[in-house]
C-alpha cells in the first residue's frame, strides 16, 4: 500500500512540474523540450508533426482546456509557448491533415493559426 501511494506521489509531482496546475496545458518549459524533440525528429524524417497558435479570446487556460477537451487527439498537447501564448502540437500529422483537424474546432470561438 505504501509503494501505491508513493508512485501516486511521484505522477502527481511530475503532473506539476509539466502542467499548469487543473489543466492539461504544458508550462512552457515543459512544452519546449517537447517540441525540440518532435523538431529533431521530424528533421531525420523519423516522424511529422504540425503547430498550431489557438488564440485564447480572453479566456483563461483552465476555460480553454475545458472547450478543447474532446477536440484533441490523447497524442496531442496543448502548450505554453515561450512568448505566453498557446499552442497545438498535433502529432503525426503533416500540413495535407490540415483539412480533416481544422473543421474539429469549428464553432469553439477558438482562433486557430
């Protein structure tokens, strides 16, 4: 029971420290080293991947987490970038993909770049 709870503390402790707290918006530290992976393998063809800035609207990230839930494939993340606004990182998808993810926010008041 003591090794439950200690593994319960160790994936709350590194919730904290990759997400802003009630969300599943990556801190912006977190969210760049992900995407310097994604870039490094996108650049030896190992694997795609497509960024897209979401303008919040004046809403706050915990409102944003909650309209995007739903919209957003377990694979992708939504982040904080370096200069305080959000992004999406949508994995394993190329430009050509564009047409099928865009409509999924249709109708959210959510600007998607």
């Amino acid at each position: 029971q003591m090794s439950l709870l200690r593994a319960f503390d160790y994936n709350q402790a590194i919730y904290e420290k990759q997400y802003i707290e009630h969300t599943h918006i990556m801190h912006r530290e977190a969210f760049a080293d992900i995407l310097a992976n994604y870039a490094a393998l996108a650049e030896k063809k190992v694997s795609s991947y497509v960024l897209l800035e979401l303008e919040t609207n004046g809403r706050s990230y915990e409102e944003m987490d909650l309209l995007l839930r739903g919209k957003v494939r377990a694979n992708d993340i939504i982040g904080e970038t370096a200069d305080g606004k959000l992004s999406l990182l949508l994995s394993q998808a190329t430009d050509n993909d564009l047409q099928f993810i865009l409509p999924r926010f249709e109708g959210l008041e959510v600007t998607v770049k």
